[in-house]
C-alpha cells in the first residue's frame, strides 16, 4: 500500500493530501531511510513521522484497504512519541 493511503486510512494523518505534502517535505521515514507518498509500506516497518513538534514512532501491524474510526488504531502501533524542542525547520 502507498505510504500517504496508510497514513490516512490508519488516520495517523486526517487527509492524504496532507500525508502526500509531509512526505514530500522529507519528514517521513520508513525503516530509518527517507520516504516519499508513493512508498510502499508492508507489516513490520516502522514509521517515524515528524509532525509539528512532535516525532512519532509506530510500527506497522497490519494493513487494510478501509477501516473504520474503531479499527484505525488497531492497525499501528506507537513504538515512541517525543516532543522536539525546537519546531519543525520545515
């Protein structure tokens, strides 16, 4: 599946235009190398996603092509989450 579909359809980001756009700007990376929206993500890599002041880390467990607001969550799991002391230079 694309890296920004995972992102929306887990609802880790609210729109795939704003998961294509995050993406783009470097601030995604997929298994410890950079990601673009067209990635492909399977179960078992491991997302670290810079949002904001936020960096969070989540592996992914499972893949679905739609979910519900119930079963989104089910589909990542948080690994880690910081907050960065300085904003995003992005």
């Amino acid at each position: 599946m694309r890296l920004d579909k995972f992102l929306k359809v887990s609802r880790i980001i609210k729109r795939r235009t704003l998961a294509k756009e995050v993406s783009d700007q470097g601030r995604i990376e997929i298994n410890g190398k950079e990601a673009k929206a067209s990635s492909t993500v399977k179960v078992g890599d491991e997302l670290t996603i810079r949002l904001g002041q936020r960096k969070i880390t989540a592996r992914i467990d499972r893949i679905q092509e739609t979910s519900r607001k119930e079963e989104a969550a089910e589909m990542y799991t948080i690994l880690n989450e910081e907050k960065l002391s300085s904003p995003d230079p992005f």
